[in-house]
C-alpha cells in the first residue's frame, strides 16, 4: 500500500506545531479561507486550493493560523518526510509580507526546520526578495506546470481537441449526472476496476486515488465543489470533479475508461456550462511531468501554462 512509503508525522511534533497557534486544515475551515484567498493579487496555483488540502490530507497534511493580514500554512509532506510552507495567503503588500514572513520564519527556528516554500508564482517573487536579510535559492521542475484557460474560450476548443469534441457528441448514446455523497463508493468501484487493476500501489507515490475521493465526496457542497459522471450506453464511463473559490475554479480529478474519442473534453465542457457561470480562469491543474498528460492539456489551447517553483531560505 502506498501508505506504507509515508514518513508521519510524530505526533509530538503535531503538538509542537499547535503550541504555536497552528491548527490543522479541516473542512470546517473554508469560511476562515475564502476571504483571504479572494484578496489574492493575482492567481494561486491549483495545490494552494482549499479542496487539494483536504484531498491530498494523507499526504500533505496543513497547518494554518492568522498572522495580520495572511494566512500562514505549514505543510508536512509525508511523501518525502519535509516540512513546507505554502505562499502566504492574503493581499501581497511589501511592509504586511515582511511582518507574516518574519514570524513564520521565527517559528520554523522553533520548530527546527529549515524554511522552504513551495508552489510559488513569478508575481510573488518580488515579495519575497525584498524582505531584508533574506537570500533564496530557487528550485523549479518542468514536472510543476500549473494549466490556465480562459473561461471564455475554454469549452470552445478549436484543432484535434474541437474534433474530438463534435464527434463525442455526435456519437455516442450519452447521460450525465452530477455527483453527491451517495455516488462515492460507485466512484470508488469504478477506480478499482479501472486504475487499481492495472496498477500496484507503488505506481502511485503520492497518495491514493480512492483515498482522495473518501475525503471530498462525502463534502463536495461544503468544499463549494462540483461534479459529474458521464455514462455512455448506460454504463459509466468516466467523471470530473472540481472546485471554484472567487473567480477561479480547478478541476481536479478526471478518470475515464474505454477509448470514448472526446469524452475528456467533454466533461471539461459539460462542467464549465453548468458550474462556472462567472468564473474568469479555470485550472486543470499539473501534468506531474508526464507527457501524454501535458501534450493533452496543452492540446486544449490554454491561455498560459505557468511553472510553479520553490525557494528555500538559505542561512
């Protein structure tokens, strides 16, 4: 089980973290978060998303607390046995950054662990690098590419993905459901049969695909996420589950089976038309630098495909 390759988290250590004003991410906690996140200058990436905290909780499990004008989350990511901190979370002023990143900084020398922030963006840097007696080292991977679109022209793909699209739709006998707490173990069942059974656990080093829909299909309201499952002469064939937080929206999870020309596409269409009335960009998230995926994604004409990299505080 992958479960088996994750360094925990001691348990004195969680106790440490909480002495110090953190409090683990929960659902419950959206209300504290939405209004930092829409104060935001521009875009976040797609892992700062409240629903990937809660997805992903196995694996990288948050610690938040009220520093001023921000938000300051501490991550643990058992994957590789480190502690991380994500980009402040708030409005970006140089004097109000300064203030959080200095008490974050002290209570990494508390903790006794060397400060990395991960899932940066280029407009945050300046931030960062202005603040006094700080030198950065950059880390950045072509496998971190976080997949914007426009929301105007996102389901109006044009090339081999707009062909995809309209033969879909001419096609094939199709429904679509949108998804509730009751569809879990049917998504669950439907991972199994067609994930699980031609792969081991070991394929998948950073967390369980079935773990994750445990953790946001019981509370997809509560997350303000979104769903559907799209069969096709009846039987299912795949589903699109996603979020929307401001004028953003990820989604985040899409599994299909069978060789159903379009049908990826058109769960990204189908979801835009009926939840994302209003929204001005939408993420598809990373490609986990795995080709197929990424010439896929960006196939589907994005309107900027944007590294997201790491600095790591030195001395």
């Amino acid at each position: 089980m992958y479960i088996d390759k994750l360094t925990l988290l001691a348990e004195e250590d969680k106790e440490r973290i909480i002495e110090l004003g953190y409090s683990p991410v929960t659902v419950n906690d959206k209300a504290i978060f939405d209004p930092y996140y829409g104060k935001m200058n521009e875009d976040w990436s797609s892992p700062m998303s409240f629903m990937a905290m809660i997805a992903w909780e196995s694996v990288l499990s948050f610690y938040y607390k009220k520093s001023n004008d921000y938000l300051t989350l501490l991550g643990w990511d058992a994957s590789d046995g480190r502690m991380t901190m994500l980009p402040l979370i708030g409005h970006y002023d140089e004097s109000s950054v300064k203030d959080a990143f200095y008490e974050a900084r002290e209570d990494h020398e508390k903790l006794g662990y060397s400060l990395n922030i991960t899932d940066m963006r280029e407009w945050m840097k300046p931030y960062y690098e202005g603040i006094p007696d700080t030198k950065w080292e950059k880390k950045e991977s072509d496998s971190f590419y976080d997949y914007v679109y426009d929301s105007r022209y996102f389901d109006s793909f044009s090339g081999k993905s707009g062909q995809n699209l309209r033969f879909f739709l001419k096609n094939y006998d199709y429904t679509v459901d949108e998804v509730t707490p009751e569809d879990l173990d049917t998504l669950k069942d439907f991972i199994r049969a067609n994930w699980c059974s031609v792969k081991d656990c070991s394929y998948c080093n950073y967390g369980c695909s079935i773990n994750c829909l445990e953790q946001v299909v019981p509370v997809l309201s509560e997350l303000n996420g979104f769903g559907i499952i799209v069969r096709i002469d009846g039987k299912i064939a795949g589903f699109c589950i996603g979020s929307r937080s401001g004028n953003q929206s990820i989604l985040h999870f899409q599994t299909t089976a069978g060789n159903y020309k379009g049908l990826g596409v058109f769960m990204y269409s189908e979801c835009k038309k009926r939840f994302l009335s209003g929204i001005d960009k939408i993420s598809l998230g990373e490609d986990m630098g795995i080709s197929g995926i990424r010439t896929y994604k960006q196939r589907l004409a994005p309107y900027e495909w944007i590294p997201r990299f790491e600095y790591d505080l030195k001395d």
